[in-house]
C-alpha cells in the first residue's frame, strides 16, 4: 500500500490539538537560610492532579538545584495524554476511565485516541485500522537480520535489535519536523510491532514466518502469525483475540513512566521516532518495569503451591534477601492499579471460557490475600500490578513466559509514539539535560607513573 495514499486529514488533527496550558496559581518563598536569599518561585497547575513547582529559575536565583533521584517529585514535562491518581487508583487515557475503554473500546481505537486526542468517528477508525492493516509487512531483508540471532536468544534481545533496524529501512521518512512522516511512523510503529514480535516467537522455535493477512483483525492476525504454521490452516480463538485486545488496551499507556520517558529523552534530541521506540522497548525490559511480568510467572512458579505462600511473603519483607513479591508496588499506584482489577477479573473469565484450571492463579490469588493484610505491604501501600495478573491470561493464550514484555512492549508502541508525537508536535522541544551532585576528587593534579 503506496504512503501517499495515506490521508492527511485523519491526522492533521494531531497536529492543530489545542494542549491544555499550564496555570499560574500562586507563587512558593524559598529562602535559603544560609544568606537569607529569597527566590518567589511560581506555583503551575494543569487540569488534574498535584500542582508543581516552577524551578526553572531556582539555580539562577539562588544557585541551587533540586535533588530527586528517580524523580521521585518530579514532573518532567506537561502531558495531555494519560492522567493517574496514585492514591483513588484512577487510570485515565485522554480522559476516558480505564475500565470503561476496557469495556467498550479496542486496541486499535485507543491507540487513536492516545495519538489524536479523541475517540475516533466512523469514517476516522476505519481509516486509521485501514492504514495499520496495510502496513504490517516488514522488508524481506529483515528477515536474514532475524536470521543472524542465536535460536535462545531472548525474544527482547531481538526486539531491540530489530526494532530499530526499522530506521534503516525508512530513511526517507524519518524527520520528526515532518508531520507526515511523524504520523506514516506512527502507523508503521503500530503496524509492526505484532509482525516483528510473532517472528521473534517463530525464530525462537525454528518455524517459518507467518506474513500478516489483511482480512484478520490486529489481535487475531497477531496470533496468526505466532501459532499458524504452513502445514494446516489455523483457526483463530476469539475468546484468545479478545482477551489480548483487552490486554493491550490495559498496556497501552500510563503517563511517564520509565520507559515513556526514555522515548521522551531520545526524542528530545531529536532523534528519529524509530530510535526513541527503541530505546523505549530496552527500558521497559527491566524487572523493575515491564520485565516484571516474565518475572510474575518465574517467582509463581517457584512459589509452586500455596502452602509456600507465607515463607515467599517473609522473604518478600526480610531487607537481608533480595526477593521481592514480583508484580506488587508501584511508584503511583498507593491504591490498587486499577488494571490489576480488570485483569484478575479477566483471568477468571478467560480460563473459565477456555477451560482451563491453572493452578498459578490460586497460588496468586493466596499470594494477594496473605499479601494485603500483612503490615509490611499495608504499611507501604503495597498492592499488585499491572504485571501480577497479566502473564497467566498470557500462559493461557500459549505465549511463552520469554514472551511476556515483548507482548507489553506491542500495547505501549501505542503510548510511546502517542508521547513522541506530543513532544514534537509542541514544537519547543528542549534537549532534556538533568544535572547532578559531584561527589567525585576534587581538582588534583597528574601524578606521572614513576611517582605512583
Ligand atoms: C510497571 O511507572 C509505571 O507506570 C510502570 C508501569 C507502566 O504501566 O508503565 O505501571 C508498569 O513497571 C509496573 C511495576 C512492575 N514492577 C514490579 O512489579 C517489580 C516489583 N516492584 C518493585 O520493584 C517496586 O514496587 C517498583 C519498582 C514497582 C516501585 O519502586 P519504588 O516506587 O521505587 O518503591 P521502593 O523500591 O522505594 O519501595 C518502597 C518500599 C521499600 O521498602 P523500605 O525501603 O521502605 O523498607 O517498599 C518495598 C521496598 O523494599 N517494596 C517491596 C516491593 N516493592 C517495594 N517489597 C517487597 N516486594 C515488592 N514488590
């Protein structure tokens, strides 16, 4: 399907979206008690949540800086996309509440909701799932790139690798000051991802690729591609299908977390769009972020049975032992992530309706229960997840354990590119450079090797 009969209208919307500015309220006194220096620093609000301070000032006036490893009071940026309240467990994307998007939505449209700011009209979805339908092959040459992996090499170790080989194909298109190829990117992003992700599945197991058929949905069509085979037809689930359009509405986006700010940060450089999703699938392979999901699986696994549960919760809580429950707390989250909510639920539904009893989800739900009435997690506010939950629904729909982030990393490509866009369709993108605290040797001089 040629690019040039991609439409601008749909787009163009994106590109003119009005964002919500920031508000002056007030102004915060800092004085610093060592001269009596005062700086009146503004107070900034948006639509929802905590206002912040404005420190843009703050070293210019009184030669400090601020100090929050992991940013942990930091905002980073202003955002129109997706808004969370860590403590009612709120989930909003562009305003919709989470669990209604679940209940009603699909990937592909709140994919365009992430990008353009609204749900989409008829003629409008359409043509987005038209565009995304038909840009979902990859280049041949690809495929010898996929080729040249070691068959154990981990699924997220050629994701990295070969999501951003994409840029080497599509260097005609890659300018983040053309909001043509910001959006053909866009599309091309979203399109790929699935293909990419089945042929590292197919590659992992020795079996051709499956190409992506046009007349499949995107859920259906990925797992086409990942357990179809040249020998027989392959039928898809739909209770499979829909299960992971719901999955990935649920991973789509979630304001800056640590992956979304690594795309943000690439692409304050100005990078191409392609490059800053890659450098947000390498982030979000951490244990600490959207590795946690495999790791869910692992550390269930080898809880074994409920009767381990209570010894796995004490090792959880003992400083000396680097074990920690795997799918429990989050930075925002001091309430239930309201998507571990819909995915409990969902795993319940989707086991029942596939007919199948795994015993994982007792050993997690005892896990939970024992959990959430224990001191230590209560005390710190403790709950499950998006990734406590997610990876038995995953276990269920046959994707192996290697498999999980590469699944998480196909639903965020949505909010990733969503924030990319944001960033450069703001048009005053500054290159993101945090400062630090020296504690290093102060200033010496060379000793020559004779007198060392
Ligand atoms: C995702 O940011 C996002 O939005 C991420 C995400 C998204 O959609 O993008 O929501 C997806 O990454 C979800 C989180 C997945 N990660 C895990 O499930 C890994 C296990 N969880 C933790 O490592 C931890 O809870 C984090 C990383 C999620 C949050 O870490 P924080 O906010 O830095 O909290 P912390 O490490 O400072 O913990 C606070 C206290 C500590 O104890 P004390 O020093 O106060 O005694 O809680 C303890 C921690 O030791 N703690 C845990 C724990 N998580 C925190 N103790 C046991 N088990 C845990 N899981």
């Amino acid at each position: 399907m040629g690019d040039a009969l991609l439409s601008t209208h749909a787009y163009s919307k994106s590109e003119s979206l009005e964002y919500g500015e920031l508000k002056m309220s007030n102004t915060i006194a800092i004085v610093d008690s060592r001269n009596g220096k005062q700086a009146d620093l503004p107070i900034v609000s948006g639509a929802l949540g905590d206002p912040a301070i404005d420190i843009a000032k703050l070293n210019k006036e009184l030669g400090l800086f601020t100090y929050d490893p992991g940013f942990v009071s930091t905002c980073s940026t202003k955002s129109a996309i997706t808004f969370i309240d860590g403590d009612q467990g709120v989930l909003l994307y562009r305003g919709y509440p989470i669990d209604q998007l679940a209940q009603h939505s699909s990937f592909l449209e709140v994919a365009y909701l992430l990008i353009h700011g609204d749900l989409p009209g008829p003629a409008q979805k359409t043509e987005f799932e038209h565009h995304v339908t038909h840009h979902t092959m990859i280049h041949e040459g690809l495929k010898l790139f996929m080729n040249g992996f070691h068959y154990n090499a981990h699924p997220m170790a050629m994701m990295v690798g070969i999501a951003g080989s994409l840029a080497a194909f599509y260097h005609d298109s890659l300018d983040p000051e053309d909001p043509q190829h910001r959006m053909i990117t866009a599309i091309r992003l979203i399109a790929k991802m699935p293909t990419l992700a089945a042929a590292c599945y197919k590659h992992s197991v020795g079996q051709p690729y499956v190409y992506p058929k046009n007349n499949l949905d995107y859920c259906s069509r990925f797992l086409d591609m990942m357990f179809g085979v040249p020998a027989e037809p392959y039928e898809v689930n739909p209770i499979a299908a829909k299960a992971l359009d719901l999955l990935f509405i649920l991973h789509a986006d979630h304001e800056q977390n640590a992956s979304t700010s690594t795309v943000r940060l690439v692409g304050s450089t100005g990078a191409n769009p392609i490059a800053c999703i890659a450098s947000g699938i390498a982030a979000l392979w951490g244990p600490a972020h959207g590795g946690a999901n495999e790791a869910v699986l692992k550390m269930l696994n080898e809880i074994g049975d409920k009767s381990n549960v209570a010894r796995a919760v004490e090792r959880a809580k003992d400083k000396n032992d680097n074990f920690r429950l795997m799918g429990f707390g989050h930075r925002v989250y001091k309430n239930f992530d309201p998507r571990a909510k819909i995915i409990r639920e969902m795993c319940h539904k989707v086991l029942n309706e596939l007919g199948i009893h795994d015993p994982l989800l007792d050993v997690a739900m005892a896990l939970e229960e024992v959990a959430l009435k224990d001191d230590y997690f209560v005390e710190r506010k403790l709950y499950p997840n998006v990734d406590f939950y997610s990876g038995i629904i995953y276990k269920a729909l046959k994707i192996p354990v290697e498999m999980f982030t590469v699944m998480f990393a196909i639903a965020r490509t949505a909010g990733w590119i969503a924030h990319w866009l944001e960033q450069n369709a703001a048009g005053d993108v500054k290159i993101g450079r945090p400062r630090q605290i020296y504690v290093g040797p102060k200033s010496r001089d060379y000793v020559p090797l004779g007198q060392r």
